[in-house]
C-alpha cells in the first residue's frame, strides 16, 4: 500500500501519517520526491482499512500495490535514487558515471598500493578489493580479513579514492561497515536473507550483485529486504548468470540494465569481470554495459594477473584500464551522460579537510 | 592429499601421522573404513613435502589427490557414509531408504501435530517443516521461529518422529541445533559458507540441498566445507535446479543422484516438491527418485494445501502421502533396497526410554 | 474450435458437419473417442460463427478452444492414443510399456546383425539406428544412407523387431517412410516445419524428440503439426535439455513425462542416453522414466561401444540392456503396466505369415 | 589439415596443391590472404600423408588443425571476411557497419513500401520481412510466399536497399535466392545440415543466425556446413538465446560478438528485436551491440505494431529507427569505424545503370 500526499502537504501531515501507520502496527517509509511525498507501507500482510488514511489531512490518494515490490518500485518513487557520498563529489545514480576498480582480492598492502595508484590515475571513484572472499574450495585463499580492511583503508587515504569491498556474514559486515564507503553483497548471498536485513540497518550504502540465477523480480525484491529495514542506497549489479554458453564464464544479461530502470529507480551497475570472466572480453562488454545505460562499471584490475591469488584470467592489466576509463568517457557522451570527476583530482580539498574525522566514515 | 594406512596399522600410529601432519599446519581427517583407515590432509595448499609420511610405522601410501574435493570423495572413503540417529534404528545411506515429510512451514501446534500424526501413521521417519523461512519477500510469512522449534519437539515427542528443519543463519543455526535432530541448509545458502562452516562445527548431522544453480562441483565442495570443519555427517539433497523449461517451477535433475554416487560416499536425497512445485508432478518424480537409485526423500504434506501459508500448490496431502510410501517400498525392492521401519512402530520402545533425557537430542 | 458430437450422433451427422466446416474453408479432424466423436477445426483463425453448427443434428456442444494447441489435446480426445502396428502385437502408448535399442548409427551390417540379435533376445520391440545422421561437424560420419535403410530391413526380417530411424530432410524421409515402420524426427529438427509437415503427410507413425531448449508448449505445437496434416500416430520424447549442468551431456527432464500425460493424449517416450550421455548413468535414468510413467524408452546399445562411429561413451552393452529390460519389467508392475511380449517370441507367428508380403510394411 | 603456401607462391603452385588433394578424394579449399595463399582441406577424416604435400614447391608448412571447424578458423585465414555486394558500396565485415531494418514478416505491398521507405530514409541498407515464417503454430500467419519475395524485390528496385530474408527449406531456398540478396537461415534451422548444404551450393551470401541453445562452436560448425560447400560467405548473427531469465523473451548474449571475433573471421551482427522480444529494450541492446564491436544490426521496424501480423511487440517505430541510426553512428565513431553511407544517398547511381540486367539479382 502507498500513500500518495498532496504537493503542498506539510511536514506536519506526512508525520501524522506515519504515525498513524505505525500505530495499527505497520512501517511507514516515507519517500520525498520531486514534487510531492510517497509514504510506503510495509508490514504483516492482509486487511487494511484504506480508508481511515483517505481522510487525513495532507493525503491525496491511498493507492493498492499490487506488485509483490514497494520500495524499490519506481511507481512508489519515479525520480532516480541518487546515492551521494559525504565530503566527495562522487554519485551513483546521477547522469554521472562512476567506475569501481581493483584486484579481485587484496592480497598485501604492497598489491593494493600499487593497483589502487593505477586505477587512481586511470580515473576510478572506487578502489574494489575483497578482504573477505567466498571461495568455493575451503581451502582456497579466504582473504585476508580485517587486515585487508586496513589496506583499503590506507588505499583510500593515499589516493582519496573511495571503497567497497564485500561482507560475507554480519560479523565481516560490522568491520566493513566501519572501514569501507559502500558494502559489497555477493551473488551467492543474494537471497541471504539475514545478511540483507543486517545490511539494511547500517548507514552505509550497498552495492547488490544478482544472484547467479535470480530473476528480475527476486533481485529487486533481494534490495527490498535492504530497504525495508530503512536503508535506502542500494545499487544493483549485473554480474552475470548461468546458462550453457561456455565461451564465457557466466552471460552476462545487459538487457538488465533497461529492465531495471523501467521497473525501479536504483541505480543499476555493470560486472564484465565476473560477467565474461575473460579478460579479453572485458573491454568490449564493458563499453556495451555502459552503451547500455548502466551508471557505473565494476571491474577486476591487476598489475601482474598470473600471480593473482584469485580471479587472474578475468582480470585487466592497468593499461587496458585506462582504455577502459577512455572508451567509457566516450560513449557516454553518446548517452549525454559524464563521468564523474577523477578523485585524485580532487584530493587537494580531501587532503585539506584531514583536520576533521577520516573521510567518510 | 591422502594418506592411506595399512590394513594392519595400529590406532597409535593412526594418531602419530595425525599428530605429525598437524604439526606442519595442517589437519588431519582420519576416516576409518572397512578395511583401512584413510586421513586426508586440508589446509593452506601448497608444497607438503610427502617424503616425511611414507616413512612413518603404518603408512600404506601417500597420494596427491588432484580433485578440488577431498573429504566427501569416494576416493578417499570408497564406503558409503551411513549417518545414524541416537536411540532410532533410523540410519540415512544405508541400505534401508528414509522419508522425511511435512508442511512447508510450521503454522501452528495443531497444524503440526495433525500433520504429523499423519505422516507418522503412512511411515514417514522424519517430519520435516520451516521455523526459519527464507522467502523472497519481506512481507511474507517468514516462519514462527523458536516458538516453531518447540512444536517440532512436541511433534517428535507425540509420534517418534525425528525432525529436520532448516537454520538461516548462526542465530537460528543455534536453536535449530538444539531442538532438530539434522540441520537443513536451504538451496539459498548453499554458498553461505559462514553457515556452513558453523554447521560443520556442530554435532547435529546436516542435510544439504543444491543450490538452484550450482553445478556438481559446487555441491561437494559445500559439503566439503561442512566436513572441513569435523562433521562428516552430511546428506545431499537435489532439489530442482533453474533452466528455462516453465512446465514446472524447476527442473528436477535426477541424473544427480548415480552422478554423486559415483564421486562421492555421501548419501543423497531427492526433494520432489520444490523440485516441480506443483502437486500432480510429486508422485510420479518421487518414484523415479527411488528408481534412480536416490537414499531417500524430503515431501511437502499438507491436509489443507489451500490454505498453506507456503507452497500449497506444491503439498500433497496426507492420502498421496500413504500412496507414495506404498510405491517407494514397492520400487525399493526393485533396487534390493528397503524402507526403514515405520517410527510409530519404534515408539513403545521409545517411550520406555522417556524417563531418560529428552529423545535423540 | 471443438465440435463435441452427442453420444448417439450417426456416422452421418458427424460427415455432414466436416462438410460444413469444410465449406467455410476449414480443416475439420473427426476424432472418435469412446462414448462421443469430437471434431477439431484448424485453419485460418479468425471469426468463425459457432451458431451455424450448434444447430446442426447431432452436435452436442460447440466449445471454443484457448490454448494454441488442438489436435495434440486432452481436451479434444480424453483417452490416449495408442499406436498399433499392424501384423504385431506391439502397441505405443496403451498399458504395455515398449522399448526400443539398437546402436546410435549402422556401420555395417555386420555390427546391425549382432545388436540386433543380442536386443532381440533381451526382449526390445523396435531396432533403432541411424542411417541419415544430422553431425554438428560436417567431417563427422553421416551416416550410410539408404544402405543404412537396407541393412535396418534385414534386421527386421531377422528378428522381427520393428525399425524406427531418423529422417533429416524430405528427401530421406521419403526413404525412411519406405523403409522402416516408424520415422524418428530428431531434435534439431523438432522446428523443421516443412519435416514435420511432410512426416505428417505420411501414413507411418513418428517419434518426435523434443528439441533441445523446446517448452513443453513447443512440443505439442510441433506434434500439432504433423498431426494437422492428416497423420494422428505421434509418439513424443524427451531426450534431455541444455542447461548449465555439466556432470550429464543434457539434463534429462523426466517430469515432462507426467506433464505431457496431463495435456496430451499423446504417448510419451524417454531416451536416457541421449538424455545424460553417460552409460553409467542411463541405467538408472531408464528405470527412473518408467518409474515417472513413460511409455517406453528407446537406448542405444553398441557390443563395441569404444570402436563405435558416434556415441560410444553413452551407448551401454548388451549385458546392461538387459538387465535394463529385467528392473523395466519390475518397476513397470509396481504402476500396475506390464511390457510387451518380446517379438522375438512371435516370431513363430511371424514367419508362418512369411508368404505374405513383408512384416509390417 | 592446412597447407599454408609460401608468399611467392605462383597460383599455378597453389592449384597443382589442390589438385593433388583432390586426387587423394579430399577437397581443398584454397583462401587467399594478404600475405599468402592457405589452402583448407576437408574430407573424410583419418590417415593422410602430409609428407607428399610438404616437397611441393610453394608450400610453406603443412599444419594439422586440432580444432573441429577449419574454414570458419581465424588460424586458417587471419585476415577478416568482407561481404560484399555487387553494384553497391555494402560490405558486411569491413570497417563499415551494415544495418537491416524491416517488418518481421511482410504482410502488403503497402506495408512493405510504407516501412521500406522509412528505413531507407534513415539510412538502412538492407530491407528485411519475412516471406516465409517460421510459426511455433501450425495455425498462425506463415507468409506470403513467392508473393511477399516479389513485393521484397520491387522494395529493393524503389529504394535501392539490399533485400535479406529467410529460407526454410530447399523449395524456398531456391525462390529467395533468386529475389533476395543475402539468404537467411533462422535460429531453428541452424542444424538443419541439409538446408545448410544447400545454402553452401547458392552464389548468395548467408545469414547464419544462432540457434536458440547453441554453442559458440555449434554456430562455427553450422557456418563450416556451409563453407564446406563452397560459400565462402557467410555472417553470424547473435539473435539471444534461452535461459530461465524471464524479463527478455530471450537472453541478448553479447559476449559471442568478442568471441566469434577472435575465434574466427566471419563477420557478426546482431539482433536486438529477438534478442530481447521488447520493444523498449531494442535501442539499449543495439546500442550495446554496436559498442561491444559488432558488424551490423538487424531490427525490427514496424510503422503499426499493433496491427503487425507477427512480432508486434518488438518491432521499433520508424523514429525509434531512425534515433537508432544516429546513435550507432556516433557508437562506431568510438571505435573508430563508420556507418556504411544510405543506400538512398547511392541510388543515382544505381538507377542510371537501370539499362543493365536488375539490381544484384
């Protein structure tokens, strides 16, 4: 159920609307648009006395939802969800692109480094890295934990260049809530449910990869699970699925990206690393990602592949990176769309503000 | 790597070549077969230096095996894993087949009981049935909880039944552990490996089901994780896997079952309801599961599907129910197999053991 | 549309309201059953006044069919088809489970002679072997032709098996129909309309394989094809389908079995080598299809499977077949079915008709 | 096996190679590249000598190719195939790209020259509709026939644009390939070897498109049927495949652009419209396409789609078409190729050499 208030309804109003919701034992999640205020209803399903809202002052119209989707829907919000990140310039969401790049996993600080420079130079927003990494064989590298958190943390504090990496189970996601910009959840935790409720209560936003065979709608309702719980920054990510094509490791499903933006107004992201899992794939479906209309690209960089711990074969080397950061510039000019500024451009103001709390957290 | 001792190798030395691979770093899985014991090496991967084992009083051979899956292989334990239940003769993998039955989800103390009343008269051994319910929604019924859990029990106290029911994460694992004589990981999880690895910390045995996707590989090596960590009390579970065939809600691969048997020494069960979802399919892929050769099934009952709160139209009721244990044991005998004994049977026996603590717990 | 006769409607009657859909420029397919004849039309959709036959004597109802397929449907012919071959006792789709064997393709007479002896005396009813085969490669073997055909037929003479073998295009089908007593149409072919149009010309019955990725939909429209143009003696089956599962070659989809039963009044097939491509696994698949209901199973048995032309590694030995033939025999009493009587056994019967013309042509 | 012909090599030495391959009862294929003659030789598989080969003068090495398809191997002819089309400046697989635009099927002269002169104004080169379909049902619209090839052709004569469209069978092979331009073999029929074959005997060029579940190397081997023939050309077409993903009617797989691309020379394009089955999703997709290094786009356009016969829902609008082209201009740009120019632009020309025999033909 979603109730829609007049345009000039007073803050007053919505909050007497709430309250109202509530009291009947319900959630109230009231979004601001543009124009005028949705409230979402989330909650125990069944009866529900329309009516008793109708009348309230402020409201304009109670409307029944029949999708098994709210917050996400665009029908409850129709302007995009733009995700801001304090004390930088960086949006996802926005007519901006934003790029997230890094190695698969963070193997010494002396790797992470030397990457995060790169793709700092390159022009990337976000530094990727997992600390904690969801290997199929117990006895692969499992990353390394918090003190790869460490390393990220330094990463962004020599390049100023903001980070997401992956939490795998509520106790990874404490940590990386504390030292990251954005908290990764991985395909094969999509469906976790109490992974996704944990997340939904943390501040920081979440970056969503679909699952290796969800549906549209499961994804969707995998970032409801996030929101319902009153976290709003949700990104989505195609990162490819299943199928018996073997030319690539997954298929990576652009058509996607224009479901996504049809049906909801989260910002919508691009995986060609685990999406192709070739390296020479990753350029071409990268530029078709964006051609697409995806608002950013996640991508898997490393300056020296065939050592990598994890995930070498899919990954680009720095110089194929910045080709990447070029191609993409390009093509979204085509789309009239940007890309975000290089952060490193603006560390001087970052750098200016060290007086003040570590960035962003 | 495994190392396989000689027929006549004596316990002590047994634990010397333990002691001597944990002192690398390593741990050491010893598993007792039927002639020779075997110990299989896991661990950080890497140059072990073999030499140093092969010398050792008892050791038969040192071999390197090359498969990613080492504790759950047939190569390592050419015996099937048989795991039994304290104070039943109920044993999953043996020869005798075992039938787990119940509601999607546990709704209510008559619910439960009527339901298990019935499914222990037709000769189910397990009642299985969600506390903990991952759904795709938030706003569906996402199970009773630890109130659930406690009707389980009073279902296994009436009818002798043992019960199966499914943990979400550590919180519920916890519980499920406490109350449940096996810990299901649902298709969802089967990538959680967080809850895996507590699961192989406990010392209930654990029913794992494919994941809708996961291919062969993927399966065993979940389960690798489970014994990675010391429990060795593992059952596979197929049940439906994602294609784009709409005729069911998944698609039951039953070529899993001799394709398991044939890699590995774990039983394997056959969920026919999740595995078609729909009800007029459940008998017919139930007695094919048999005639493939499957160790057992897990079936959704219900007396009244239609009101189900979950996957009603995938519940057969209790009379189908007596129908299809009437073939399993009729196509059993076809594969020289049996089906364990009904529990009501049992439960003289049971009951005169009530003055002890609490059955099989 | 469906012209549902009453019970006591004359011979008359129902030739007088073929007439008069014929008039309007329709299809009209009488289609006895039991109690009442039931008449499709097909053609040109479109507005089609139900008044004018309603009125007509002997029509009992006129009812307006929704789902695309007609002739294939339970709906227009509630008792199955069952395909009869004249001077046998073989029937396909009646209460006798049927089973069809012989190599993936003939090379030589030879190698034809000896299979054929060997499923002869394991009790098949039908020779299968190709002598057109459709190879992804076009350096691959194609088969021998109408050699093949020849070599079929003296098989037949033989042992009094019946030949089933694949046609690949009208120009081989032309041949097929001469030669054998039932035209397979194979799964890359199962969208070949102007195949299945010209098969539906023919007066001998044809197994139509599903195609590899086909719904359960598409299979009945492309049986629905054959059966438009005159020809109601099609057998359907399932012979495995594409997905990402890599431990079988296909994912054979036995629930098709009871989903085609519920549709169709079509008799339905299973094909475990194709459908797993693995000869330890065809064993169990086969005992699991007769388990879900299927009417027969066809298998590919080779006494030299590691020297044969195409498909070696999933045709099973003469040994295996029969036991396969034995646990089918068993698991079909358990669903009160039985198998038919080995032809080899009426060959007495047979031969004695041998100054007739030849058996089944 | 592949000779490759030393780069003095006379034409008189590559012909006295091919001869002798053919006096062994092979048959040689000899591709000119830029630097040097290869010569493919296909037949029979099994034992051949390479030594006598090898002492011919002019040949450089004699290399035997394990891969299954060897005309369609990038190893056998580095240099990319370019199509091109008499008495026009079209050529698919240079560094221009090619786009055909169309109903799906044609229904009217009107029809026909209504859209026919809406593409062509955008900047379309080749004209598209089918006049003969292939329908899931017997009782759906399958075309007009020779009639819709002589609607096509007049098309062709008005607005100059290159006509492609599908044959089904060899009767229908032999109409289209004498009104049309290009002959398109549909998704269906992609290992329908006997059309293939067919379709290798034509002088036209072939549209492959990929079947619905194919592998990247079944669609090599459709086109090696093909070249195996002596039709050298042939282009691919990614037209999505199936897969359980329920928000495009197929999944677009564009990674098989950058794969058929680095595997072989043949050209690839692209169709969105059945690749995504939604008209809403044809403009991102071939945008995507384009971005992702495509040859060519092939789309359906209708000026009325909701009273399209077939295919309603995905065809574009003619101002969607047009916004198309625009956009891929700008897409190739990025990549540094063009657009091929109209073929309006270039019908001057065409029409002053109306004195000759018809256009392409």
């Amino acid at each position: 159920m979603l109730v829609v208030m007049q345009s000039h309804a007073t803050e007053e109003q919505v909050r007497a609307v709430c309250s109202k919701i509530e009291s009947f034992g319900f959630r109230a999640h009231p979004i601001p648009g543009a124009q005028r205020t949705a409230i979402g209803i989330t909650g125990n399903e069944g009866a529900f006395e329309a009516g008793t809202l109708e009348e309230m002052p402020g409201v304009g119209e109670v409307i029944r939802v029949s999708k098994p989707y709210k917050l996400v829907s665009r029908d409850l919000k129709p302007d995009n969800t733009v995700i801001r990140f304090p004390r930088t310039h960086v949006a996802i969401g926005g007519s901006e692109i934003v790029v997230m790049a890094g190695p698969c996993s963070i193997e010494s600080r002396d790797q992470a480094l030397t990457i995060g420079e790169q793709v700092s130079r390159a022009g990337a927003h976000f530094f990727r890295g997992g600390a904690y990494k969801p290997r199929t064989s117990p006895y692969s590298f499992q990353g390394l934990g918090e003190e790869g958190l460490k390393i990220l943390s330094e990463v962004r504090d020599r390049f100023g260049l903001l980070i997401v990496t992956e939490a795998v189970d509520n106790e990874s996601l404490e940590l990386v809530e504390e030292y990251a910009d954005m908290i990764q959840i991985g395909a094969r935790n999509m469906q976790n449910f109490s992974l996704l409720k944990r997340a939904g209560r943390s501040r920081k936003p979440v970056l969503l990869k679909r699952g290796m065979s969800a549906t549209l709608e499961e994804l969707l309702m995998a970032a409801e699970y996030v929101m319902s719980e009153g976290n709003y920054n949700v990104a989505l990510c195609e990162r490819g699925v299943r199928t018996f094509a073997d030319h690539t490791r997954n298929t990576l499903d652009l058509s996607l990206v224009p479901a996504v933006q049809r049906l909801s107004h989260l910002p919508i992201l691009v995986d060609p690393s685990h999406g192709t899992g070739k390296r020479n794939k990753v350029l071409p479906m990268g530029r078709a990602a964006i051609a697409a209309g995806a608002d950013g690209l996640i991508v898997e960089v490393h300056h020296d592949p065939d050592r990598a711990l994890s995930d070498g074969p899919q990954s680009i080397l720095p110089d194929q990176f910045a080709t990447l950061m070029h191609e993409t510039r390009q093509i979204a000019a085509v789309l009239h769309r940007g890309v975000a500024a290089p952060v490193s451009a603006a560390r001087v103001l970052v750098s200016q503000e060290a007086s003040r709390p570590a960035v962003a957290r």
